[in-house]
C-alpha cells in the first residue's frame, strides 16, 4: 500500500484508495470481481485492499472521518444553483 497526499492508503502507483474499494465491495455489495474489472486494478489487488481496510479498523475509520468532514465543508461552500448567474 501507497500513500496519496491526503493520507489515505492506496495502491501503489494508483490513485485507488483502499476506502473506496471497501466501499465498493462492502456498501455498495459488488462482487470484488466486479470492482476489479471497474477499476482496472487486479482481483488480488482488490482482496490486498480488504484485507488492509480489517488490518486497519482504526485507521479506516480516521480515513472516513476525514472524508466526511471535507465533503461537509465542500458542500457549505458550494455556490447553491439559484446563485449562480446565467
């Protein structure tokens, strides 16, 4: 596993994070086939990100944590649409 500049673990070399494998194999319940293939990375590599993603509890949750709080504060910051002018 990588390091992307956020700290969020990934595959070296990618920009897939292990999070967002999670989430897809887990939440989302695609088959960890079906995300290989979405996300052109390796069945293998999809299974290393889930076992890191349990290796990890900790960590993963700080990960979201971080997301969460950066996608609330995005989301007060965007322009509402019947603000922006046409």
């Amino acid at each position: 596993m990588g390091r992307r500049d956020g700290g969020c673990p990934t595959h070296r070399g990618r920009r897939i994070s292990v999070l967002q494998v999670a989430d897809m194999v887990l939440d989302a319940a695609y088959s960890p086939e079906h995300v290989a293939d979405q996300l052109d990375i390796s069945l293998a590599e999809v299974h290393t990100a889930l076992a890191y993603y349990y290796e990890h509890p900790e960590e993963m949750e700080a990960t979201r944590e971080r997301h969460d709080r950066l996608e609330a504060t995005l989301a007060e910051r965007a322009v509402a649409p019947e603000h922006v002018e046409q």
